[in-house]
C-alpha cells in the first residue's frame, strides 16, 4: 500500500482475527488502520476486511457498519467508497461469455440507479477486455472486482487501472486515483535516486572515488558545504543519466508480459481453449515476477 500510494485496500478471505489484525497495526511503521469482520462459524476461514492507510486518509468521521459478519463490511468515509460484489452486468466480463443471473442483475442495476452510481473502470475502458480474477483449473476469467462510484464524483478519479496486487492471490486489484476540485496541487517532490541505480557500478564508483577527493580537499579547505554541494550536484546528474539508460531487467520483463496479456485478452481468439490456457500461463509467470519484485 505505501509502494502504490494506496489509500484504501478492500481484502476478502483474510482469515484474520483480532490478535493477528493488532499484530500487523503494531508492527514498525505500518500506518495501517484495519477493520474486519470474521464470520462467526467459521473464524478461521471466510473474512472480509477494510485496510486504511493512515499517511493518506483521514482517520475522523470514519464508521464502520458489519452488515453480514465475515462477508459484508460497510465503510464510510468522507474520502470515497468502494465496493466488491461477484455479479455480472455484461457478458464480456466473463471468459467464456456468458450473461450472469438476470433476476440479481436486475438488482444490482436497480440499486445503482437509485444511489447513482457507476461502474468507474468500465466507464473509463467501455470496450476494453479485463478481468481480475482467475480460475487455472479451468481457464475461466472475469472481472468481478470492482469500484463503484457517484456520477459526481467520477469526474475526480483518474488513472483507473487493474493491477497485479504483489502477493499470492488469485485477484487482481482495481485501483483509481481521487481528487477533489479544491485540492491543492501536489507536485513530484524532491528528486530520489532509484534503487537500482545505486547498485550501478558507474555510481558507485564515482562514490567511491569522487567520496575520498572529497575527504582530502575537506581537510585542507574551509567550506566543507561547498565542497559537499559540488559532490552531490555531480552525483545527482550522473544517477539520472543513468537512471534513463538502465532500465532493470526485472521491469522490462514486467511490462513486455504486461503488453503480451493486453493482446490475449483483446485478441479474436480468446475463446479456444489454447488461447485461454495460454493467457493463464502468462498471468502466473507475471503474478511470480510482481511478487519476487514486490519483495524487492
């Protein structure tokens, strides 16, 4: 969550109790706020949950509602809400397509008429094939994580994605930016030199070698700050000239996978049980590589 700068998770099958939800709040650093429900025959399985984060939400006039333990949490806020729900409107949300129970469909479209609500990401991508759950078994796909929101407030959110969630679950996350009219404008931020370029050995040699002039002319010289200055201008220009050369091979692999599953999914022959299956294959070598760099 603080990788992605995401501000409200929406988790299923947690499988958490009390004691384990006070462990991960505990933890150094969390800044995580976590309210659950377990079901109450079963508290070792089943669970849903809602994760805040505190460094981007607001803790104030937050009110949780357990409307079916350990399977249906309400959340207000007066962020935004989000909800997971495993109907489907439209057959193309489905590998194989197939249209979804009429009678709870009706429902659902009935009640975001009356609270006004739309489905964000398919407002923003109205013919684009996604889904964000899978099936290995069988090859079977849909898109039944979603993020309802206000026609009102839809004009605020921006940069509506599917994402691959960095650790071992079978779904994807749906995420979504929101700003309001009257926020401030929040620039980049202090420049910060990648990881990867600090393990570079162009940058570490300059390090090393730039680092120990540095050490002898601080010795004979009086304005250490300027010297320091000079150091650290000079390293910051080659970190970005190297950091626009190297691209690690770990997010070159990440976003060649990401382009290969876009055209599988678009692509004609969707339905044949090869291309599903191979779909599948590349879904699993990209949940591996997300997580392996998750950990990174």
């Amino acid at each position: 969550m603080r990788t992605k700068r995401i501000g409200i998770m929406i988790v299923g099958e947690t499988h958490l109790n009390d004691e384990q939800r006070d462990a991960v709040e505990g933890m150094p650093r969390s800044h995580l706020r976590i309210i659950h429900s377990e079901d109450p025959e079963s508290p070792n399985a089943r669970g849903v949950a809602i994760v805040l984060n505190k460094e981007l939400t607001t803790m104030e006039s937050i009110r949780a509602v357990e409307i079916i333990p350990g399977r249906v949490l309400l959340l207000e806020t007066c962020w935004h809400g989000m909800e997971k729900l495993s109907i489907l409107e439209d057959s193309i949300d489905r590998i194989p397509a197939k249209p979804d129970n009429a009678s709870a469909v009706d429902s659902l479209d009935e009640m975001r008429t009356e609270l006004q609500l739309i489905d964000g990401w398919r407002t923003c991508y109205p013919t684009t094939l996604k889904y964000t759950w899978r099936r290995p078994a069988t090859g079977s796909q849909s898109r039944i994580d979603r993020i309802y929101v206000k026609n009102n407030i839809y004009e605020h959110c921006y940069e509506w994605g599917i994402e691959k969630a960095g650790v071992p679950t079978d779904h994807d996350m749906v995420t979504v930016r929101f700003s309001t009219a009257t926020a401030p404008k929040i620039g980049h931020g202090r420049w910060v030199m990648p990881l990867h370029v600090v393990k570079d050995s162009h940058v570490k040699g300059f390090i090393l070698r730039a680092g120990h002039e540095l050490q002898e002319l601080i010795e004979k010289y009086e304005n250490p700050q300027k010297l320091w200055e000079v150091f650290t201008e000079k390293l910051c220009e080659l970190a970005r000239q190297q950091a626009k050369a190297i691209v690690p091979n770990i997010d070159k692999e990440i976003h060649q996978l990401e382009a290969e599953i876009t055209a599988a999914e678009n692509s004609a022959n969707l339905g044949d049980e090869s291309s599903k299956m191979n779909l599948m294959i590349l879904h699993e070598r990209l949940d591996k590589i997300t997580q392996l760099h998750h950990r990174k």
